[in-house]
C-alpha cells in the first residue's frame, strides 16, 4: 500500500502485526536511503572545481615522489 494514512487506519482498527511490520521495513529502508544520500557529497563532475583539486593533488604528490627519489636516494 502507497498511502500511509491508509494503512495507519487499517493497523488502527485490525491491529495487525504484519502490516505494522511491513510499515517498519519500509520506513527503516526509506531512512536508509535518505541518509546514504545525505551523507554522499554531490558529483560535480570530471571538470570544475573538484577536477582542478585532484589535478592539484595529483602533481604534487608525484613532484614530492620524484624530489625524494632524487635527493632522498640520488636517482636522477
């Protein structure tokens, strides 16, 4: 059933354990899903600013690998 007032008046007068236990199952999996959602940041794409923050991250851990293996270790 799609429509909660209809089911919360159904559990009111049968009392049945079964649909209150479907009504659990389903809100538990509709809080599960909100808070995946809420707690994922937003894609903003390849580009943009979170692009240019991984390009930025990118080059400088590779300039900081290349300075240890050339003055750390003197390959070069």
């Amino acid at each position: 059933m799609e429509d909660w007032h209809i089911q919360n008046g159904i559990q009111g007068y049968a009392h049945d354990s079964e649909l209150d236990a479907l009504q659990q199952r389903e809100l538990r999996s509709e809080q599960m899903e909100f808070y995946k959602r809420a707690n994922t940041p937003p894609f903003e794409g390849f580009g943009g600013w979170q692009g240019v923050k991984e390009a930025a991250t990118g080059v400088g851990i590779l300039m900081i690998f290349g300075m240890i293996l050339k003055y750390g270790f003197g390959i070069g």
